[in-house]
C-alpha cells in the first residue's frame, strides 16, 4: 500500500515519513504512547474522542538502519519499515506488537455448495477487504479486552466485531457483531505485559481478534485516516490510565446518581409516578430516582409534557422532591415534523437538521412519526440543544436519559449521503453516524452545566470513545433471560476497560418477563454496578421490588439498604476513577496481573481493590465456585476467612450474594438512608478487616465543582497489625467540613486499637471516636 520508505525527518515531537506511495507519522504523545498516522482522506487528523491532547516534551532517538528506522523513547522501541510496517518493543528488546507480513487468509468454510438459507441457517460474511487494514501478529496465547459492551465472553480471543450503533431490539447473543456502542480501543495482555491500541476512525471499523485465522488479527475501517494510538503498559492499569489520558475521563458525579433508580416505559399517568413513589416509602424501600419514558411528553415531542397525562406536572416534580425523589427523563433526538411546534420551526428556520445531497431537510420515522434529525456535529446546533435543556430543568428535572440515538430510523437506515456539517468539514452519515449519540450527550452535558452549575446527570444509550466525559451509560434492551444476566458482568467489566467507568443493565430485564428469583439475582449484582437502574418495557408484567412476593421484596430491600451503606466507598472510587481511569467493576486481573486463573473469569469482578464479589447468574443455583486471588480474603456475611490462590465452594440461597473482603480493608459505610441527603452524614461508619493495608477516604458537598476549587477533604487511614492494631488517620488535604465522629466496627477482632496514639481496649467489636 505505502511502497518502498524513501526519507524521513524530525519535527518536534513528529517523525515524519516519505515513502513511494504515501506519507507516515509517528507522533510520540508521552514515552508510553505513540501515534501512527497517515493522511489517507484529509491531511490533518480530527478527532472526535480527544478533545484536548495534551503531548508532552519527550526526549527520544531516531536511528536509520538497514531496513529500518528506529525511534526509541525511554520505555518504547518503535521500528517502521517498507509498507509502513510498525513493530513495538519494551526497552529491553523483548517485541510486544508487530505488524503481520503476510495476506489476510481466512480459514476454509467447507461446505457441499447447495443453498441452505431455506432452513433459516445463516452463514458467515463472504471475505470483504476494507480501505484501511493493519494486521498485527498473533502469538497464540494473547488475551484481548475492550471494545465496549459487545456480547459474549470477557476475552475476546476468537471473536469478530463491527463498530457501527446499531438499535438492535431481538434478544442480544453470542454472535452479535455490533450493538448501540462503538468503542474501537481494545487491550492485549500477553506474558503478563499488557497494552493497548485506540483506532481513531469515525467510520465503520472492524475488529477480528483471530477469528478469521489465527496467525494474526486486524482493525481496519471503510474510510478515513490510518490513526492509531499505542498505548504501553505494561500493567493494565497503566494502559487504562494512558487511554483515559487521550479520552477522558468519567468525572466525579453527584452522589444521589449512586442512589437507587426505578424506572419503566412508562409510568404514565401522573397518579402512577406518585403511587410507586409512595410504594418505596411505605415499603422501606430507598429509592432516588424516578425515570419518566417516552410517554409523558406531548405527541413525542421533545421539550414538551403531555399536560392532559400529567397535568401540573411542575407540581408533581416538587411533591416528589418533597418526598426525596429525583425525575429523569428521557429526550429523543428525533424532531416531530409539525408546523407550529417550536422545535420543528426552529430547527427549520436555522438550518439544524441534517439534509439530503441537496440541502432538503432529510425526513424519517421515530415515535413521533416524521420526525428530523439534529445535526450534533455542528457546533451551532449543540449550543441549541444545550440552551432546550433549560426547559425541562426550569421544571425541576435533575437529569436527562438519551435514547434512540444510534440514531434509529423506523423507515430503514439513514442514508449513506445524508449530510452534515461536522464543524466546517462537510461530510456525509458514514462518518458522523458512531459519533451521534456522542455528541448529543456532549450538548447535554454542556447544558445542564450551564443552566444548573453541577455535575450533570445524562445517561446514553448510543456512544463512542470519550463520552465517559459526559454522560453514563446503560447496555440498552436487553431481556429477562438468564443469559442476559450472565451477559451482563463482561458487558460491564469491558465497558469499564474502554474507559466507561460509569455503566450498568436494566436490572431485572428490560423486555419479557422477570421471575422473583431472576429479579432477586439481578438486584444482587445491581447492588455493585455504578448505575444501579430497574428498568422494564411496556406490556410486561411489573418489575418493582414489591411486584412479586415478600420473599422477592425482602432480598431487593436487603441489597438497595446494603448499596445505600456503602455509598462512601463507592463514592471513594468515582473519585479514583476521575483521577487515573480505573473502572468501578474490575476484572481480577486488573490487581492480579500475574495470575493467570485471573485473566478468563466471567462470573465475579472486583468492586474497587478491597470487595470481591461473585454473584450468582444462574437459575437454580446455590452453590458458587469463587476464585479467590492471593492473599487474605473474609466473607462479608460470615466473617470466616479464606487463603487465596484457589477456588472455594460457598453456599448462596436466593437472599445471598457471595462477597469476600481482602485483608487489611477498611470500608467506610453511611447509615441507611431513604434517599440522599435524608440525613446529614456527620458520622462515618469505618468497616475494619484487621491487617496491614492503607484507604484514602474522599469528601465534598457531592453535587457541585467546587472540590475542583479545592473545596474537599481526603483522608488517609494507615492500618497496621502486630501484637496490637494501630489505626492512624491522617488529613492529606483539608477544604470542607468534617465528619463530627468516626465509628470504627472491627471484625473478629478483641484486643488492644491504637487510633492516633489514642489506646482502646476492644471487646465488643466497635468504638466511636470524635473528630478533633
């Protein structure tokens, strides 16, 4: 494709590259992370996803040798040949990626060549070649990570994906290339060092991780430019922390976000929203959220309430917020083709819709009927829809959930030519269509930010690399299955690994029908996913907590009350999350790199660095194998204690969910509250696994941006343990009030506590210290 290497140059932080049939750069952005770029469609790269790249001053070497040019960094070794071949190695030489010197070669696909698409069979794509394609070596003991919420298992050895957001309503399974989400940024851990590669291409893009031939794997994309960031490890954490550099990261959310949310398509009419509110009230239920579905508006129209359905519904939002209830609602981008509706004229007027080859506004079907699309990749048309968000917060809304935003079209596809603006570079959907949904939350978030001054609450459903700046997401329509459920901890745990920290599923099952024990399960791994939302579908049977039995009422009560208690370490770990990119829900061996028992389990994750858990995802079932990494690990419920490095058998009826606390852990816990802010938390709950280990604890007024003002405390326990236990708090940084009292809970422990020097003779396991 590139030809024969025929010069090459240094500029600043560029080495740039003549060959017969092209031009090459590579871009050192910090030591650890290199750019390969080559101006294939338009002579600059533009970018999406990174919005701020910061590139820092590095001193590196370029060598010329036989064959090849050499740039060294002080923890890469990059070497390009003919072809624009790009081959990574560590400092010591030892190779981590390189390209595959040989032609794409799918395995043979044997068949007796009569049809057999009568019997509803589907074969595989025939071979397609694509304009784009880099092929790197395949070793054979690779594990690759990432890629989004795509189906299937958490490695993705073997599996074949399309980035394209796809609004896909059948019941999502194994074989499913594509769904609402396009993250092109996967991980590869291999002899213990990891790294990973981030292809900045809008258009359709491709990933085969050896499932057409496992000699090698491949991205590749239909358009665009050759743009891919290498990212070094070579611990996972570290690849996460440098993507999360270039991306984004997910910023520190109001903490009634964290609560528990109920929502259905729909709660309709007004009396209903009221009834379930109560419900939680009267069934000691603790709930923060109500989200309201497509049918409290006006004929679908966007920015509008039906005032027949929910009349006075500014009333109703202030009897919610008097009972501690947060709304959400939801906002489509469709716009409903209707003269006189203000959004229609507007958008009409001003030329925000995308358009047709010549310039007529392109018209489809959504709920609304015909409706119009917003053209989110204008600037102008982002400040508009930012400024609408108004609306709906004058009423007292505290969050908007945006759906259909791949974007779905009931009459077909959107068309390949429609057009849009793109800030200045006229292009057409192919390129715009991934990024859709992206920048619909970018005008989202930018507007509830600007109306309100806090940390803006808006859930996606369609996103790309890089909305972790802006908004939550969720995995869409998913199903009261069992394999939806199952499904559902690598869904997340990827999503977390492609830099979406804050994620989750309908709880229970969206469309179909939940079980109690089905519900029962899913509300125990609800209890650890950042966004903790039921959520179900018009016409099936109710999915509230209380919907089914007592038995049904008391487990959903049991794991919302234990969410609630462990707000404070869920909070500590969005606080992480914003300063180095490290997901919530963790694989094992994002701490336990060098445990290979670690790198395929599917069925248990870590919450944070200190809480194992390990849920039960099938029906029927009792008994839970639990991998348990090295060290020391207690069971939360028992408080018996396990060695690590092995599988153990636990016990786990309907109401438990096996949870294993490692050694050396505290845990800060808030008493139980309805709803955040109920109560003011002036005392904080310190959960004590006696051992030797060290927590920082954060605090702010969880809502605004003043802790960016320095307007926070963090603490730092130092926990030791000898012939006694020493606890040392420490404030490492001192700028909102403090917690009157700490009420410190050891488990199995009696015997002598020294807290800031202060000696305490323990004999029923607690004792509460007030803060000087």
């Amino acid at each position: 494709m590139f030809g024969r290497l025929k010069k090459f140059c240094v500029e600043n932080n560029e080495l740039i590259l003549g060959f017969e049939k092209g031009k090459g750069i590579i871009r050192v952005i910090k030591d650890d992370i290199i750019n390969v770029f080559s101006p294939l469609k338009y002579d600059r790269a533009f970018s999406r996803a990174i919005e701020d790249l910061k590139i820092e001053e590095v001193d590196f070497d370029v060598k010329e040798y036989n064959n090849f040019i050499e740039l060294k960094t002080n923890k890469l070794i990059v070497r390009i040949f003919d072809d624009f071949k790009v081959d990574f190695y560590d400092v010591d030489k030892n190779v981590l990626c390189e390209d595959y010197r040989g032609e794409r070669q799918p395995f043979k696909r044997r068949g007796n060549g009569k049809t057999y698409q009568t019997e509803a069979v589907k074969g595989e794509e025939k071979f397609k070649k694509h304009k784009i394609e880099i092929l790197k070596k395949m070793y054979g003991d690779e594990y690759f990570y990432g890629l989004g919420e795509k189906t299937g298992y958490l490695n993705k050895k073997g599996y074949y994906y399309e980035m394209w957001n796809t609004d896909e309503p059948r019941p999502h399974v194994e074989s499913f290339v594509s769904l609402y989400k396009s993250i092109p940024f996967f991980i590869t851990l291999r002899n213990g060092i990891s790294f990973g590669i981030f292809f900045d291409n809008t258009f359709k893009t491709y990933f085969d991780m050896g499932k057409e031939n496992s000699s090698y794997y491949y991205f590749a994309a239909d358009d665009g430019n050759l743009d891919y960031y290498f990212i070094y490890g070579p611990y996972v954490t570290d690849v996460l922390e440098g993507y999360t550099y270039l991306t984004g990261r997910t910023p520190l959310p109001q903490l009634w976000t964290l609560g528990y949310h109920q929502s259905r398509w729909s709660y309709c009419p007004k009396d209903r929203v009221l009834e379930v509110a109560n419900m939680f009230r009267e069934k000691d239920i603790p709930c923060d959220v109500i989200h309201l579905d497509i049918d409290y508006m006006d004929g679908y129209r966007v920015f509008t309430w039906d005032e027949e359905a929910f009349k006075d519904h500014k009333d109703m939002i202030k009897e919610l917020k008097e009972k501690g209830f947060k709304v959400v609602t939801i906002i489509d981008p469709a716009v409903k083709k209707d003269k006189g509706y203000f959004m229609y004229e507007e958008g009409l007027k001003n030329g925000y819709f995308i358009t047709d080859k010549d310039g007529i506004p392109y018209v489809n079907e959504v709920w609304p009927g015909e409706a119009l699309y917003p053209d989110f990749s204008d600037e102008k048309v982002r400040n508009w829809w930012a400024d609408k968000q108004k609306i709906m917060l004058d009423d007292g809304i505290s969050g908007i959930w945006n759906d259909m935003n791949e974007p779905a079209s009931f009459k077909g596809p959107i068309p390949d030519d429609v057009q849009f603006k793109n800030d200045g570079r006229t292009t057409n959907h192919l390129e715009v269509h991934n990024v859709y949904g992206h920048l619909m939350a970018k005008a989202t978030y930018e507007g509830i930010k600007k109306h309100t001054n806090k940390r803006p609450f808006v859930i996606t459903r369609a996103c790309f690399a890089g909305t972790q700046k802006y908004s939550t997401v969720w995995t869409g329509d998913n199903h009261s299955f069992w394999e939806h459920l199952r499904m559902a901890v690598p869904m997340l745990l990827n999503l977390g690994l492609s830099g979406i920290a804050f994620c989750g599923t309908d709880v229970g099952g969206f469309q179909f029908d939940a079980t109690p024990e089905l519900l029962s399960r899913w509300v125990q791994l609800g209890c650890f996913m950042p966004l903790f939302r039921n959520h179900s579908c018009i016409h099936t049977r109710d999915q509230e907590p209380w919907a089914f039995d007592k038995i049904t009422e008391d487990i959903n009560r049991k794991y919302i009350k234990l969410r609630y208690k462990l707000l404070p370490y869920l909070y500590d770990l969005m606080y992480q999350c914003e300063k180095t990119g490290l997901p919530v829900m963790r694989p094992l061996f994002l701490h336990y790199q060098n445990d290979k028992n670690t790198y395929e389990l599917n069925d248990e994750f870590l919450f944070g660095e200190n809480i194992l858990v390990s849920p039960v995802l099938e029906q029927g079932k009792n008994i839970k194998a639990v991998y348990l990494p090295e060290g020391d690990w207690i069971d939360y419920w028992t408080k018996e204690e396990y060695k690590g490095g092995g599988y153990i058998l636990k016990y786990a009826p309907l109401d438990l969910c096996p949870m294993f606390i490692k050694k050396g852990s505290i845990i800060p816990n808030f008493e139980i509250q309805n709803y955040i802010g109920e109560k003011k938390m002036n005392k904080l709950i310190l959960d004590v696994y006696p051992g030797d280990g060290v927590y920082y604890h954060y605090k702010d007024d969880g809502e605004t941006f003043e802790y960016k003002n320095g307007k926070y405390n963090f603490y730092k326990f130092t926990m030791k343990l000898n012939d006694f236990l020493e606890i040392n708090i420490e404030k490492e940084h001192y700028g909102y009030e403090d917690y009157k009292e700490f009420e410190f809970i050891f488990n199995k422990y009696d015997g002598l506590v020294v807290i800031n020097s202060k000696k305490y003779q323990i004999r029923d396991g607690k004792v509460i210290i007030k803060v000087n």
